[in-house]
C-alpha cells in the first residue's frame, strides 16, 4: 500500500492509536484499507499490518488559483498549510473518496 506520505504514514497511523488524538490523513486512509482488506472473508483468520513503503519525493510546483473569497477565508480558519490542504483534497476526489 503506497499512501503518498512515505513511511511516516506508519508512525502517524500508529500514534493515532495509541493516543486516541484526532485522526491524522494517513491514519484515516490506514483504517479504510485495513478495514477494506478485513472484511474479505478469506482474511477472517489474518492480520492487517502496515509496512512502510519508501515513496520517490515529487517536485512540488507552483502555481496561481482562483478562488471565492469566502471559500479561501474558510481554508485559512481550518489549516495553516494552503497547499497541503488543497493537495490532499485533490489527492481524496481523484482517489474518488470525495463526492
């Protein structure tokens, strides 16, 4: 399983938890596949384990949007990384996780 966040996703998945914290984007995506891979029933008797897979870092690029005024003051209030909240919004709708 490639997360796209290398093999911190592991670390993150399991910190999650272990400390009962909010659910991080790799923890989340942990528990959808552990749960997707556990509910095949020839895995009833099987063990779901996360390896932490070396991911080639990708060349971040810059580039100009257009957005509503209100839509950016609302990503603002949620996250303090623009980029990283709109690259995984991008990443969950081409994965199809989002509407």
């Amino acid at each position: 399983m490639s997360t796209g966040d290398g093999s911190a996703c592991g670390r993150l998945a399991l910190a999650h938890d272990a400390t009962l914290m909010r659910p991080t984007a790799a923890a989340q995506r942990y528990r959808a596949v552990r749960h997707e891979v556990m509910a095949n029933s020839e895995n009833r008797d099987a063990v779901a384990v996360l390896v932490d897979v070396p991911v080639r870092p990708v060349r971040a690029v810059r580039v100009n949007v257009i957005l509503p005024e209100d839509l950016l003051a609302a990503i603002d209030r949620f996250t303090p990384n623009r980029s990283r909240f709109l690259a995984e919004a991008a990443r969950d709708r081409l994965r199809g996780r989002v509407g």
